[in-house]
C-alpha cells in the first residue's frame, strides 16, 4: 500500500472523504509519522481474511 494514500487520505482528519477514517485510526492509535503501522495492520487483516 502506496504512503502518499495512507497519509494524505487515510490518516489526513482535513482530507473531504477520508476525514472519518482518518479521525478513527487516529483515535485507535495510528499516527501519520508512522504510516508503516497501518499499512501493516490493513495488509495483515487483507492476508488473514483472504
């Protein structure tokens, strides 16, 4: 998963669509400074529920 789309749309609370995502994977601790979390925890949840 490209960093640019992890940390302009999901994890940006000012982005138009993804504000909400973002505010909640903020609030469950995601942080921008380090995308590499969420990237990881969205390829693991792809490959366990594939």
């Amino acid at each position: 998963m490209d960093r640019r789309k992890i940390c302009l749309y999901l994890l940006n609370p000012d982005h138009p669509r993804g504000a909400a995502k973002a505010k909640f994977f903020i609030g469950v601790g995601f942080h921008p400074d380090e995308f590499w979390h969420l990237r990881d925890a969205l390829c693991g949840h792809a490959v366990m529920a594939h």
